[in-house]
C-alpha cells in the first residue's frame, strides 16, 4: 500500500513538471498553400548620389604630412587702364583763388593708402591628426593667420575682410558637381558700402556680378584630369553723404551753470606727436567703388590642387570706400607659383682648418 502511494506521488510530480506555464500561446496553425513570409531586410545605408559622366568633383585631396603649399603674387600693372569708378568722376573744377585745379580723389587719400602692403602671400594647406584642414596664410608683410576650411575650399573659421577675399579666390571651389558650361558663385563680398556709417546714401543702380565657369575638362599625364576654370566678377555702387542732423544739447535744470570767464583753459600737449585723425568728408561727397576679378586657372581634379591659376584685380575708389583686398586702388596681376615641400634644418658643420704643408727649402 506504501508502495503504491509513492508511486502515485512521483507520477503526480513527474505531470506537474511537464505542464506549460500559463498564459503561453500557441501558434496558429498555417493554412494549407500559404507561402511563408519573407524575412525582414536591415535598412539600406545611403549612398553618396551618383555623379553624372560628363560631370567632376573638384575637391581638395590632402594627405596627412603631405601638406600643399603656393604663393599668391600680385604685382601692380602701371599700363593697364583706369577702371571706371562709380559714381563717375565730376570733372576738376579750377581754384578761383589760387588759379590751381582741384587735386582728384586718389591724391586726396590718406598717407595711410600710400603705406607698404603685403604683395605675397604664402598659402599652407594641410591635414591634421583629427582629419582637419587647416590653412595658414603668411604675407610677405606682417604676422600669419590660421584658419580652417573644408574640402571645397570654404573658409569655416578665421580670416576677416581682404584676407578672406583673396582666400576665397584662390580656393573656393564648386558644392556640387559640374559639367563643362555650367557656373557657379563665390562667397566673397568685394566691397563693403556699410562701412560707410548710415550717413551714406546709396544711388540706385550699380553692378553686382559673381560668376565661375567650368570651361572644360581634358586629359591630362597619368590618367589626370585637367578642369579649366574662368572667373568673372564685378562689384561697383556709388553714392552720396548726407548731411548729419543736429542734435540740441540737453539742459540741465538742476546743474550749476559754468561761469564762461573762471572756466579752464585747456592748453593743448605740444609733447603729443600722435597724428591727427583724417577729417570725415563734407556732405554732398561723392563716394563709391569698383571692384572687378577676372581669372583662369587650371585645377588637377585626382590629384586635387592647382596646375595654375591667373588673375587679375582691379579697384577703383571715390572716397574713403573699402577694397578687394588689401592693395591700394590699381590693377594687380595674381599668379600663383607652388611651393616645394620645407626641408629640415641642418646642424650647422664645423670649419676645417685647412693644414698648413711645410714649404720645402730652396735647392
């Protein structure tokens, strides 16, 4: 009998364990001649947009201790012709007084305009260990600057007013990608009329031209690819100053009034040799700029940096209008020249002492 109960206990044991936890669900049965469902695929990665056949990528391709280096020249073209300012220059009117004609804006500039400017500048374009491109440009003339871009050339950080303009040039390339005849813009801002304060009244009209042309793409040595490139820009406006409105002193009502005859005399520091400040124009001045680019360069599109690159720079100032660049008002021409890569410094060697040979005696 004893037997028999335990033996109904370990069969009742061995039941329990075998039972399904509650709540579990059973599979429906499929359907006869039903197809099974396809497995669910991962999500596509994007892929970079094809380019056309007939297109290029133009990009600078840098490679870690490998940097680029050029030099920018401009040189001052004494035969190339005035450009033509805006507004146009009233013709010089004769001093009744001294019987002299009025001096032309040019020579009524600062002596500040006259002053040695930078006439080369030395790009060095390479790739840091954080896969940065950092540029740096060093003018014959004052401290470098450090800047980074990417690698269409658009400046991301650093350099301000002329310098970036002229980094922009000779950097700057297309955001996508481009068949022969199509053009693209710059990001440069050749003229600057806000500089000018709010006294100056802008004239309709002027001329606002920013335009790169692919012109073609040939074979070159070893398989490379040469993109010709053309540059066309213009920017001029003119304009006048306005006379500035008066402004009524404030009194004071509970302010003692100053006695005119017990008030201070101030005696000027005749030690103070700090030139004046340059007088502000009249009103009525007609003030303007002209600002015209033109270039061709040829760029390397495998090895990604310049095979040549010309230009030429004009500007025309009425008055005390901001430049391209930092140059006084003229024609440049802009050349670039690469630069080979720079050499490690040498230890100095020490000088031999040549060894003196005794003089035989005389026969």
């Amino acid at each position: 009998m004893k037997r028999s109960l335990s033996g109904l206990l370990v069969a009742l044991a061995f039941t329990a364990c075998k039972q399904e936890a509650p709540g579990k669900l059973e599979p429906i049965p499929r359907p006869p001649g039903a197809t099974a469902p396809e497995p669910e695929e991962a999500a596509p990665t994007p892929k970079a947009p094809a380019v056309p056949k007939d297109a290029v990528v133009l990009r600078w391709k840098l490679v870690q201790d490998a940097p680029i280096s050029f030099r920018v020249n401009l040189a001052l073209d004494r035969n190339a012709p005035a450009l033509e300012s805006a507004p146009a220059e009233k013709p010089a009117k004769a001093d009744k007084k001294k019987g002299a004609k009025a001096a032309p804006a040019e020579a009524q500039a600062p002596a500040a305009a006259k002053a040695s400017v930078p006439t080369e500048y030395t790009y060095v374009l390479q790739l840091d260990k954080n896969g940065e491109r950092q540029l740096r440009v060093t003018p014959n003339s004052g401290a470098p600057e450090d800047a980074t871009f990417s690698d269409r050339g658009f400046i991301i950080d650093g350099l301000q007013g002329p310098a970036r303009n002229l980094a922009t040039l000779v950097l700057e390339l297309p955001r996508d990608p481009v068949r022969p005849g199509e053009t693209w813009s710059l990001g440069t801002e050749l003229t600057t009329p806000d500089a000018l304060g709010t006294l100056f009244r802008r004239a309709p009209g002027g001329e606002r031209h920013n335009r790169v042309k692919l012109v073609s793409v040939t074979p070159g040595d070893n398989g490379e690819q040469v993109a010709t490139l053309e540059y066309d820009l213009v920017e001029q406006f003119g304009g006048t100053l306005s006379a500035p409105r008066p402004s009524l002193p404030k009194k004071d009502k509970g302010a003692p009034q100053a006695d005119p005859e017990n008030a201070a005399i101030e005696v000027p520091n005749e030690l103070d040799d700090a030139p004046p400040a340059p007088a502000a124009p009249p009103p009525g001045t007609e003030l303007g700029a002209t600002v015209k680019v033109t270039g061709k360069g040829e760029f390397l599109v495998k090895a990604g940096q310049w095979r040549s690159w010309e230009g030429t720079l004009s500007t025309s100032l009425n008055g005390p209008a901001q430049p391209a660049v930092n140059l006084p008002a003229g024609t440049y021409q802009a050349r670039i020249t690469p630069v080979s890569a720079p050499q490690a410094p040498q230890a100095p060697q020490a000088q031999e002492t040549p060894a003196t040979t005794a003089t035989p005696p005389a026969p």
